[in-house]
C-alpha cells in the first residue's frame, strides 16, 4: 500500500509508483495531510465528492482546504482555502470545472478549479447543511439541513423554493433521483415523499413500513435507474423499496456485529443499466460491507476495526471507492482489485497429471535431509552420489535463505547490517518493518471475537490507578487489556502488564488490531517464561540475568549482594516497564529495533548493559534506600536528559523553522516579484487595450457627434426653412391685414367725417335756433324795454337799463365767440385724433408721439372761460349755455373715447405684427 502526504504542497503526484492494489484490501493509495508547521498535527478529511466523470474527486478537510485529485493523470492540487471546515461537496454541475461546497457559517459557495476564483455565493440556511443533490441536467441543486432544504438554480444561483417544516418533525434528505425529474424528501418521522421538480406537485407517499420491522430511517441509496430505494437506520435491517410499485418488497438482516448503518451507496456497473445489485453498506464498527441484494451475499468489505471508515463515495463508472477514514486519512480503492475474486473464471473441468522427472527426488528424501543436515550414503553409483551432495548444499542454503526470508520481500540478515550500520530502522519505515519480523497474523475475526467480549472486569476502573489525561488512549488502553484478559485468563492477574503494555498501545493507538498482536506476540516469545513463578516475579528470568552479571561486573553483583539488592530491584522493575520509564521515545524505538531483530535473550543482555552503563552511580550507593533513591535520580537525570534534548531539539525545530520561513520569506518575495512583473506586463497590456479602447470609443464618438451634428443642421435648415416660409406667410398675411384695415380705417375715417359733419350740422342747427330764440328774446326784451320806455320811467332809470341792455349784448356776443371757439377747439381735436390715427395705421412699429398732458382739460379750457364769463348774464342765458355745453361736451367725449378705442386695437395689432418677425428671426 503506497501513502501520501501531502504536506504543505498545493500540487504533486498522487502515487510514485505504479500502483498495484491487492486482493486483501484493495487500496490504490492512502491520503494524508500532516502540516510541518512547529507542532506538527493531521488534518483531518471531512468530505469527498467525485465528478461526473468518475477519474477526478475532491475532498475537503477540517480547515477548510479543498484539493482535487485527478486520478487518471496522477495529479493532485490544492484549488481553495476557505478558511472554515466544509460539511457537504458537489463536483456533478453543468459545468464541470465548478463545485459546491457548504461550509460552517452555514452558506454554499461555487469555485471554479481552473480560475481557482468564486463564483457564487449563497445563503439562506440557519443550520449546517449535511447534504447536497445536483439535478442529472446539473441545472439544479438541493441544499438539506436540519430545518429546511432550498432549491436552487445553478444558472443564476437564485433560490427558487424552500420546503419549510415542523421543528418536531426534522428533515433526514432530500435528494433529486437519478436520471428523472423527481424529489424525494425524507423526514424523521419515517414519512417519505415524492415531488415533481418543476412544479413542485407531490406525486407520492411510500406507506409505513410493518411494524414488526419498524426503524427510524437515517440513510438512503437509490439505484442508478431511480427503481429502489434503500434505507436504513439504528439497526442491523435494510429495507428495499420498489419506488414503482411504491411499496416494500425486501428487508435484508445484517450480520450481528451490525448494529446501525450509517451509509448507503449503490455499486454502479458498466453492465446492469443502471438496475444496480451490489449495497455498500457501512455500520458503526467502520467496515463497510457490499451484499448483493438479490442473493444477499456477502462480496467483499473495506475497512476493519482498526482502520474504520467514516464515509464513502464511489464514482459513477463504479471503479474506485473513496473513503474518509476515522483518522482523518483520505483511502481510494480498486474495485476491480476487491471482485477479482468474485469475477474470476471457474476453473477448467479437465486436468492433466503429470509424472515427475526420474532424477527429482520425492518431498520425504527432501524432508529427511532437510530436518536432519547429514546425507546418507546411498548403495548406488558415484553419479548418484554426486547428485546427494550437491541436494545436501542447496538443502542447507535453502533452509538458511527461508529462516530469514521475511513477509512482503524483506531479508533478516539484510536487515540486521542495516540495523549495525545505522543503529535505526528509518522511521518510515519501521512499523512495516516490525510487522514483518514478528511476522503478524493480522487476524481481524480473532481479535473481533475479543473486542465484542466488551470491557474486561479486571479494568472497569483502570483511569483510577492509571489516570491518563487522553481519554482515546485510555479507551484504547482498556480496550487492549480486555483483549488479554479474554485471550488468557491469567492476564487479567497480571499487576505489571498495564506498564508493559502501555508504550505499544500509546504508538498503536490508531491500530488496535496491530497493538494486540504486538504485544501478544512480545508476551509469546521474549516473555514466555516470565510466569513460571506466578504471581511471584520470574525468579528463572532474573537469575539468568544475576549470572550474565556475574560474568560481566563481579564487582558490582558483589556490591549488590554486599548491599542486599536483589535482582528484583535493579533488574525487574526494567522488564515490566520494557524499559519505557528510563528512556526516551527515540530510545525506546532504537532499543526495540534491535530486540525485535534479535533473539529473545538480548532483551536480558540490555538490563545486564543498562545496569554496567550504570555502575558508578550504583557503586557509590552503601544502603538499600540509596539504591531506591538512585532509582529514581536516574528517572530525574532521564528526566532532565529528556527536557535538555527536548529543548535542543526545540531550539533545532526553531532554527529550521526560522531557515524555513526565510526561505518561504525569498520564494514568496521572489514570486511577489514575478507577480509584480506578471502584473506589470498584464497592466501594460491593459493599458495598451484600454488606449486601443478609448481611441476606437472616441473615434466612434466623434463620428456620432458628427452625424448628430449633420443631423442637427439638417433639422435647422428644415425648421429654418419652414419659419422663412411661415413667415412670408405671415408676412403677406399681415400685409392684406393691413391693407384691410387700411381700408377699414378710410371707411371710419370717412364715416367720422361724415358724423362729424352731421353733427356740427346738428349743432349749428341747434346753435341757430338758440340764436334765434336769443334773438326774439332780445326783441321781446327790447320791446319789453321800449314799453318800459314807453311806461314813462325816468330817463335815469332808461339810461341805466341802455347800460344792462349793452351788457347783456356784450355778454351774448362773448357767449357767441366762446361757443365759436369749443367748435373750433373740437374741430381741431378730432383732426388731429384722425390724423394721429391714420399716422399710427400706416407706420404701425412708431412710437406713439406724445400729446396733450389732459385732453380733457384742453378740450374744456373754451367752456371754462365761458363759465368764467357767465357771471355777468342773466341766470336764463347762462342755464342756456351751460346745458347746450354739457350737450357738446357730452357728444365729444363720446366720440373721443370711440377714437382712442380704435386708436388701442390698432396699437396692439400694430405691437403683435412687429413682434413676428423678430419670432421668425429667432
């Protein structure tokens, strides 16, 4: 079996052999990913996925790093750090060069392998999500949590639905079935249904399953033609359901050992079209078992008690199993290697015998020489004896060659030089090396049978004398000491075996199986006389040793004996703890390299040597306490050996590691610097591209502005065109206006003409006839005036009415000239209105030229000085004038608010044509 670290390495081989599984197990290849960091640790495997294709699969461990390993070209890479541990993956999408990955913050992310870049990011979720189904069009997706599970679109990354549920009820999967558009959705109440993926309508409802084989369902597995269904749970039953028929149609009981499932995956085959036979079914002991379903028989398992599983995934074409192991490895299996045995053709019906040749000898000549080493002499010719002596050299070759020929191609002697020569077996090396000189059974049913015994009563309380503060090695602890006690009786009795034991448990302890036979197999043969004596120590053993002693140090057994020290203090305590308290761990590995290499009786030489190493501490010692207080000053100089190498060896690690990081430190600058430069060029190629961009945008842009520009004028000419045009008509509009109002303004003009004229007919009628009603009053006053005369007044009093007589004639003719000149005042107004008129109508853009401050006033100024002249008629001549002033007054303010009327209309027409050709200017 090849295995791989993949160290801090982001690329690299998977294998650098050719692999070749065997038919045991079947492992390509073992995965795993130690850091090299100052405290060196595992990280651990969590989830692994393969594409559509089968040859490529990814896997994510508990820091968030996801690797892809392509099988086919032997090529791993690390294609993201996420920085937080991934609990589902999804590698089967449209496009194939993108995954999903749901981390711990509860969102699901898509990565591109290629670009190593996000594409997506999405959220929704409130708890993990432990599962992710990818439609067979890879269009959609199903994320499945504890509380809910969302469909999503892989085009756009848009949830589409969410199943929303009871908190009492809880989802176990929902998952698309294979090569149709179904949903099944599985919830903790057994209850299972199925739904129409586009418009989400329940189809439906598998029925409980019978109550006498009643589980609580946790796993599923559908085949790859979507017909059954498998399920499984706490229990060591399955249950086959025809999703056809939508009904149960087999339970499957597992073996005994099996006590829960929990995984369920469908074995593909190139053959079957789809209607898959062969169960993966992995149970909580960490071995996964595949049965067939119709035969239900056994096929084959991966995994063991000591190597468990965790999770499979098995590729779509059905030729390598990936499984996570409980240590945190990362496994990947042949399935063509684990049914080699099943598939192989049955053998031949007809066979030949054959005759031996007649100069071989027969297997009881071979076995008499063999086991005796002498050579008979035979009573036949010298050729014969000739072919015995060599059979008796190539007899003693042989059984040298087979006594230190050791399992998967070692050599015993080969080993031994390379153990004198380095002192050490390499520390890769070792254990493959260990296990080939004990020549372990690895007997997996053996040492089942002796772990299913539980928890030996001997060592229910074994924490309280041995208190570990790692509760799995202590587990691990107990666990191998029952495994004793059950295989020998008198184990369980045995007050030194948890010190003899300890230090090949706390180096196994992620294989059980191979600790047990270890140390069964240390007990066996370099402690098999230890209990001779028992319960007394071995007192056989320690003589043996004394007399080594006795041999090599007199003085010091004589200072022993001197001193009442028995071999059960300066020897036994060494045996019983296999020497794991006065040495180091590099010690001990050295020291139990070369016992395991040797014949049992060098482990007695090695307390003889420990003891000689120690004889000047020893010999200064003069009591039996001293002895004991040497004992333990030897535990404290260990002690303090230890923490001084550890401390060297700290302060190397430091070194290294500062040496690392400097290196780190100059490859990480130097790549900086060929980003840097990458990124430069990139920038002047952008650059370059961008100039090439702007150029063509601007040249596009002046070519739009030009067309807007040529459009623009087209449009001006256009609109300048129609107003030239709206303006000549206007133009000639305003001119036949003109003309009509011309011709309306003569017509006026000749009708104020004509009632002018009428009315100063009117008025001089009217004038004439108040003149003549003057007139005969001022005859009738002259004849009332001559009858006064005539009455014979007073010539006084005639002389003074000559003089009122010649007033009032005086005042009559002032009143003819003021009223001669209101007409004439208002002859000259209204031509001067009519003028200012047709002056207006005819040069319309003129300003009104300015006329009287008061018309009004200047109109009246003639009847003023008449009401000014009035005082001195009398009150019948003067109520006369004033009315006939009122009259004309009255008649010409009429006619002056007529004209100024006409005058406003024609100033505001005249104002709006002067305005238009500025318009049409514009």
């Amino acid at each position: 079996m090849q295995s791989t670290d993949l160290g801090n390495k982001e690329s690299g081989k998977i294998w650098h052999r050719k692999p070749s599984p065997a038919t045991r197990d079947g492992i390509i290849v073992n995965i795993i990913h130690n850091t090299s960091d100052y405290h060196p640790k595992v990280l651990r495997f969590l989830n692994v996925a393969f594409d559509g294709t089968g040859d490529c699969l990814i896997a994510g461990d508990h820091q968030g790093n996801i690797y892809v390993f392509d099988l086919h070209g032997n090529r791993f890479n690390l294609v993201q750090r996420t920085a937080q541990a991934c609990t589902a993956l999804a590698f089967n999408l449209r496009r194939k060069s993108e995954f999903l990955v749901a981390l711990a913050d509860y969102s699901i992310k898509c990565f591109d392998t290629v670009t190593k870049e996000l594409v997506s990011w999405m959220r929704g979720h409130e708890s993990s999500v432990f599962s992710i189904s990818v439609h067979a069009s890879g269009k959609y997706a199903i994320t499945t949590s504890s509380d809910t599970a969302q469909l999503w679109d892989l085009d756009t990354f848009q949830r589409k639905r969410k199943l929303n549920i009871r908190q009492s009820v809880g989802i176990q999967k929902v998952f698309f079935l294979p090569l149709s558009n179904t949903i099944l959705s599985c919830f903790k109440d057994n209850s299972i249904f199925a739904w129409e993926c586009d418009t989400l309508f329940c189809k439906y409802q598998l029925p409980a399953p019978p109550e006498s084989s009643s589980i609580l369902y946790k796993v599923f597995a559908v085949t790859r033609d979507g017909r059954i269904l498998a399920a499984g749970g706490k229990s060591n039953h399955l249950h086959l359901w025809c999703l056809e028929a939508r009904q149960l149609f087999r339970i499957i009981q597992m073996p005994t050992k099996v006590r829960a499932i929990r995984h369920l995956e469908f074995l593909p085959d190139s053959f079957d079209a789809g209607s898959n036979q062969v169960l993966g079914v992995l149970s909580q002991d960490g071995i996964m078992r595949f049965i067939n379903i119709q035969t239900c028989k056994l096929l084959f398992e991966i995994g063991s008690l000591d190597e468990g599983i965790s999770s499979s995934a098995i590729s779509p074409h059905g030729r390598y199993i990936a499984s996570i192991m409980e240590n945190g490895s990362l496994n990947i299996y042949s399935v063509q290697a684990l049914t080699q045995e099943i598939n192989k053709p049955p053998p031949p019906l007809v066979k030949v015998i054959e005759d031996l040749p007649k100069n071989k000898l027969s297997s009881s000549d071979l076995k008499m020489k063999v086991t005796s080493g002498r050579v008979q002499q035979p009573a036949k010719s010298r050729e014969s004896k000739m072919q015995t002596r060599i059979l008796k050299q190539d007899l003693t070759g042989d059984f040298e060659s087979k006594k230190n020929e050791l399992p998967d191609g070692l050599n015993k002697k080969r080993l031994q030089i390379l153990l004198k020569g380095y002192g050490e077996y390499p520390t890769k090396y070792r254990m493959f090396i260990w296990r080939s000189l004990l020549q372990l059974p690895e007997n997996h049913t053996a040492f089942s049978t002796l772990i299913d015994k539980g928890t030996h009563v001997a060592f229910l309380n074994l924490q309280k004398k041995y208190p570990i503060k790692s509760r799995k090695l202590l587990r691990v602890l107990q666990r191998t000491l029952s495994a004793l006690a059950h295989w020998s009786v008198i184990f369980s009795d045995t007050p030194y075996l948890p010190l003899l034991a300890f230090p090949f448990v706390k180096l196994f302890q992620n294989n059980q199986l191979i600790c047990f036979e270890v140390i069964a197999t240390l007990i066996i043969n370099w402690c098999q006389h230890w209990f001779e004596y028992f319960p007394n120590p071995p007192i056989n053993i320690l003589s043996m040793i004394e007399n080594v002693l006795a041999f090599h140090d007199k003085e010091l057994l004589q200072h022993f004996i001197d001193h009442d020290i028995t071999s059960q203090l300066y020897a036994w305590p060494l045996l019983e703890t296999v020497f794991s308290e006065v040495l180091t761990r590099e010690e001990w590995l050295k020291l139990f390299d070369n016992i395991f290499s040797n014949h049992p009786s060098f482990l007695l030489m090695t307390v003889v040597a420990y003891n000689i190493c120690s004889r000047t501490p020893l010999l200064s010692c003069n009591l039996k306490d001293d002895f004991e207080t040497v004992e333990d000053m030897q535990a404290k100089v260990d002690q303090q050996r230890v923490e001084d190498e550890a401390w060297y060896q700290k302060q190397e690690l430091l070194r290294k590691a500062e040496e690392t990081r400097r290196e780190m430190l100059l490859q990480e600058e130097e790549k900086m610097i060929q980003q840097r430069q990458r990124l430069a060029a990139v920038k002047r190629e952008l650059k370059v591209k961008e100039m090439h961009l702007q150029d063509a945008a601007r040249r596009r842009f002046l070519k739009l502005q030009q067309d807007q520009q040529e459009m623009e004028l087209r449009r001006l000419d256009d609109e300048i065109g129609r107003k030239v045009y709206m303006r000549d008509r206007e133009i000639a509009a305003t001119a036949r206006d003109l003309e009509m109002r011309q011709l309306e303004l003569e017509s006026q003009k000749r009708l104020y003409e004509k009632n002018l004229t009428e009315n100063q007919e009117a008025v001089a009628k009217e004038m004439r006839a108040d003149a003549d009603a003057y007139r005969r009053k001022v005859d009738l006053e002259e004849h009332m005036f001559h009858k006064l005369i005539e009455a014979g007044e007073t010539q006084s009093q005639k002389t003074q009415k000559w003089k009122e007589a010649e007033g009032k004639e005086f005042r009559l003719r002032s009143a003819k000239k003021a009223s001669a000149l209101s007409d004439a005042s208002r002859k000259w107004f209204l031509k001067q209105e009519i003028n200012a008129a047709v002056e207006h109508a005819e040069n319309p853009c003129h300003k009104e030229e300015p006329r009287f401050q008061n018309e009004q006033d200047s109109s009246c100024l003639p009847r003023t000085s008449q009401l000014n002249d009035s005082s001195e008629m009398d009150p019948s001549t003067q109520i006369s004038l004033n009315r006939r002033a009122v009259e004309w007054d009255t008649t010409g303010q009429n006619l002056i608010k007529k004209v100024r009327n006409l005058r406003q209309r024609l100033t505001a027409r005249a104002r709006h044509r002067c305005q238009t050709p500025h318009l049409l200017a514009a």
